[in-house]
C-alpha cells in the first residue's frame, strides 16, 4: 500500500508541474505581445488631413488625433495582405491607416504608418418595382 501512495503523490506532483509550466508559458506569451510595441501608442482610424509636417486621423469613436512627421517615419502600404514599401507622397485622405507613434514634446511623432485602401462594399442590386 505504501508504493501506491508514493506513486499516486509523484502522478499529483508531475501533473501540477506541467499545469504550472503551462500557466506560466501562457502567462509570457500574453505579456510578451502586450509590451511588444513599448510606450509606443498606436492611433487606428481613417486619413482625413494631410500636411507637409503631419497627418490628421479620424479613429473609430469619432476623436480627431494629429500625429506629427518626422524624416525617421517608415511608411508600408498594405496591399494583397503584404506591406510594402511606400513613402509619405502615397498617403491619401479617406485611406486606413494604423500609426505607431511616440508621445514627444506634448505632440505625437509618427514612427511608422502602415495605410490602406478602404474596402468598399457594394450598394446592393435593386430591381425596380413595377
């Protein structure tokens, strides 16, 4: 009777090891993509004013963020589910665009805009009534 229990207490104490090492697996995969980007804050919405020196966003609650330009700012078009290149010439208004930007000088300087164009769904086909 006294192997049972020691064989019985190493089955409890291996399958508590594993359910640790999952926990803990799990626990630094969701920590490693929740500060992949750092201090970074990210703005998500659609173009709507371009200048020389910034871009305006329009994000999805309606709130008008303005991100400065910088000679450092990546720019990558997403097209066929690949980015791609691109400059800050290519950028359009009404575009999608997501930016990666760093809280500086009490503005936000752009580190990378990734942009694209909207998806445009079609009107649905109406048949006239006679």
């Amino acid at each position: 009777m006294r192997r049972e229990n020691v064989r019985l207490q190493f089955q409890r104490d291996t399958f508590m090891k594993f359910r640790l090492s999952v926990v803990a697996l799990l626990l630094a995969l969701f920590t490693g993509t929740a500060f992949a980007h750092g201090n970074e804050v990210h703005v998500k919405g659609t173009i709507e004013k371009i200048d020389a020196d910034s871009v305006r966003v329009k994000t999805a609650d309606g709130k008008s963020v303005e991100v400065k330009l910088a000679a450092s700012t990546v720019y990558l078009v997403r097209s066929n589910n690949e980015d791609k290149p691109a400059k800050a010439a290519d950028l359009v208004v009404g575009y999608l665009a997501v930016i990666h930007a760093i809280s500086k000088d009490n503005a936000l300087e752009a580190s990378e805009i990734k942009f694209s164009v909207p998806i445009r769904t079609k009107a649905p086909h109406l048949l006239p009534r006679n």
